[in-house]
C-alpha cells in the first residue's frame, strides 16, 4: 500500500515518543492529592485527550484550573525522571522527511509537548498543541490548525495517531489516518492503515509530494 500526501501530521505521546511511565506516574499522583477515587479514575480514558477534558471530568469545575496547572508541574518535572523515550522508527523517518512537510500535533500542552521533545532531541519546525486550540481531539480542529500552517489542503495530509480520539480528530478533519499499534490494540483503531509503528515506514519525497510505503 502506498499513500501519498503533501503533508504529514503526528501525534506525539505515542507515536513519536513513549511517555506511559511518566503519565501513569504523574496522573497516578495528581488524582491522590485532589481526592479522586480509585474506582472513578480507572474509568477515565486518558490517553489521547488534553488534560482539560480529563480534569473536568472528575473535579468541580473551579478546581479545573488549579488541578490544570498541577499536573502541568508534575509532567514537565517528570521528564528528566526517565519516562520518556523515543519510538522505533521515529528518528530514521522524521529525518527522512523536509521540516515544513510535517508537524507534530499534541493534546498536551505546548510547555510540556516541548519539555518530552527536546528530552529526545525533536524539534518541529512546526507544532500545534492544546494551548492554541479551543477543542482538542476528537474534534478536528488542530489537525484542521495544523494544515493551515502548513499552508496544505486537508485532504492532502496524512495523520499519524496511536488513540481511538486522534484518528477520529483525523477522520473528522478529511484526512488519511495511519494508526500505530503502539497504545491500543489493531481491533481498536479505525484507520486507513494500521502498523505497529513508523519502524514499518518509509517515505519517498518529492517535488510536490511524499509517498508512504510499508516496508516489505
């Protein structure tokens, strides 16, 4: 299979880098100091989603903000701490690519987003995160954002995502969507394509394009 775009539009935590540890770590934490429950925080999907969305599901919305920058604090300390580390493929395939046919397009925030890149040594030229949206994924709006700083029409990008929320965010946008297997099962992700991660990848570039091709 071969696909072809004039844009390439990546999820982070999880399809760039692993930042499990650190999440598991640091939610785990936050939800003891605000008095979430056990039982309430097992039935909260937190993979994929900005924190925003997470925190008002379990607090009362004047607490949002405080427990927003909580958990900001704890995730960017957490960074040195080992919780993050690249995925296989993603340094050989980034480097494949020009940097203004790709952006890396994150639930986090731009403060941490930059925090877990630069542990890893990835630097976007271009990045949209939670901060510069007003509804994160599934909504399509920063994929939406990110085509047009690119200057690329919609149709002409291609999502890379590990989480049911960002695939239908691509999906909803008018996209091709490539999932990773990297968080969530093959059964789990809807997508025009599915690989265990950009290891399984090449991208030939071109002129006006980039051609996306498993490799054999």
């Amino acid at each position: 299979m071969k696909i072809h775009a004039e844009a390439l539009l990546f999820d982070n935590d999880g399809t760039l880098v692993s930042s499990l540890e650190s999440v598991d770590r640091c939610w785990t934490r936050w939800a003891e100091e605000f008095g979430v429950t056990a039982e309430a925080f097992a039935q909260i999907e937190l993979h994929g989603r900005p924190a925003a969305e997470i925190a008002a599901d379990l607090l009362p919305a004047d607490v949002v903000p405080q427990a927003l920058a909580r958990i900001e604090q704890l995730e960017v300390e957490d960074v040195p701490n080992g919780g993050v580390h690249l995925l296989p493929g993603t340094r050989a395939f980034l480097d494949s690519l020009p940097a203004d046919r790709w952006a890396v397009v994150t639930s986090a925030t731009r403060r941490l987003a930059e925090a877990r890149l630069e542990a890893v040594g990835i630097l976007p030229k271009t990045m949209v995160a939670a901060d510069d949206v007003t509804r994160g994924k599934p909504d399509p709006e920063p994929y939406l954002l990110a085509a047009r700083e690119l200057g690329v029409d919609p149709a002409r990008c291609v999502v890379f995502e590990d989480a049911p929320a960002g695939l239908r965010a691509g999906r909803a946008a008018g996209m091709t969507t490539v999932a990773l297997t990297t968080t969530h099962q093959a059964h789990e992700l809807d997508a025009d394509l599915v690989v265990e991660n950009l290891s399984a990848l090449s991208a030939l570039v071109t002129a006006g394009n980039v051609e996306i091709s498993v490799r054999a």
